[in-house]
C-alpha cells in the first residue's frame, strides 16, 4: 500500500531503522526522477507506495506541462475536505501560484512534511489538524500571521534533533534556502551512523541471529 497506509496502522511496528530507510528511499526516488530530468511537483504520502520487500517507490507524476498547470491553476469545483488535506504537503510558493517552473525545491519541502510524518506517525500536520480544519491549515501555510511561518508542531520529538534540524530545514519559507535533495540523503545517512540501511537486509540479518540462536 501506501506510506500513509503504513503509518496509520498501528499495529505495525516501526523502528528508528525502519524509518530512516523509508527517508533514504525516498530521496532515492527524487535523485532518479532528477537523473532522468524530472521533478515530482505532487510529492505525498499517499503517492510514496511500498512494495512487498519494503522498498518506497514515487508514484502520481506526470507531465510537466501537466503538473505545471495542476498547480498555477488553484481553481477547482470541488474545494471540500478532500481538496485542502491533498495540499499539506505543497510548498506555500507554489500555494500562492507562484513557481518559475522548477519544482525541485518544492520536492524538498514535500519532503519535509514526509520527514515529520514518519517521526511522528500523526499524518500531515496532525497536531493541527486536531484543533482546525485543513483550509485553516493552508491559509496560515500561504498568508504567516505576524511573519512567522506556520509549520507542524516538533515538540516531544522521539528521534534525535539531528532529523528535526533536517526537517526544518526542507520546510524553508524561501524555497532557495531549502537542501538539495543529495544533501538531505548525505545527511540522513550520517545520522544512521554511516549506513545506509536495507530494511530487507536488516531482517534476513536478524533471522539469520535468530535461527543460530536456535541452533545454539
């Protein structure tokens, strides 16, 4: 299914591993779509799917002519509950309708929202959702009261600050000031302590102890 399907579920457990190899695929995902001369411009959890060996794989891009006029057009006939929630996760410059065309940085802030998702497990601005509706959510994201900007809430972070520092720095309000995504990656590998982690790896690893134990 999807990473929200997963994230939702609590009856899966995941571990801090775990979490950094659903992150390190992700950027993964974007450093092809870049290679190939591409951009996602609709990066969410909904579209982030896992297959059967725990691998996240992008889906829902297109076109660029086609993504490009998805988003300066912020018209729609239907503006419900549905409509706000699939826009947590868009860059407010490109909330506003303004994008000179390169949605690499609004990847980044895409990516950003992922990045408190998969620590926190509350969905996109979930503490928030929790006391507004989502259009109030996007018109403090687009309009900051008082200049500071609106983003979701870090406190009582599980993880260590290294991934908050990251994350925040994805959600940048100037889209410049944002990472490249090869640096967000380098970065995420650090805080593993150098590895890339493998979740398959990882698993076949701990059955492999398992079955010696056994054996012992």
């Amino acid at each position: 299914g999807s990473l929200d399907d997963v994230l939702q579920n609590e009856e899966i457990q995941i571990d801090y591993s775990f979490k950094t190899s659903i992150r390190i695929d992700i950027c993964n995902g974007l450093r092809y779509l870049k290679k190939m001369g591409l951009n996602h411009g609709n990066l969410k959890s909904y579209n982030c799917m896992i297959d059967n060996r725990w691998t996240v794989k992008l889906s829902g891009f297109g076109l660029k002519n086609m993504m490009k006029a998805h988003y300066m057009s912020y018209e729609t006939d239907e503006r419900g509950y549905t409509y706000y929630v699939r826009k947590l996760w868009t860059a407010p410059e490109l909330l506003r309708g303004i994008t000179n065309g390169d949605l690499e940085k609004a990847d980044v802030y895409s990516v950003g929202i992922i990045l408190h998702e998969v620590m926190f497990r509350l969905g996109a601005f979930g503490k928030e959702l929790q006391e507004m509706d989502p259009e109030e959510v996007i018109e403090r994201v687009i309009n900051p009261e008082g200049g500071m900007i609106f983003r979701p809430d870090c406190e009582d972070c599980p993880e260590q600050p290294g991934t908050v520092d990251l994350m925040k720095k994805c959600w940048q309000e100037v889209a410049d000031h944002r990472p490249a995504v090869d640096n967000i990656r380098r970065e995420l590998i650090q805080l593993s302590g150098g590895k890339q982690i493998n979740i398959m790896d990882n698993m076949v690893k701990m059955l492999e102890k398992y079955a010696t134990n056994l054996e012992g």
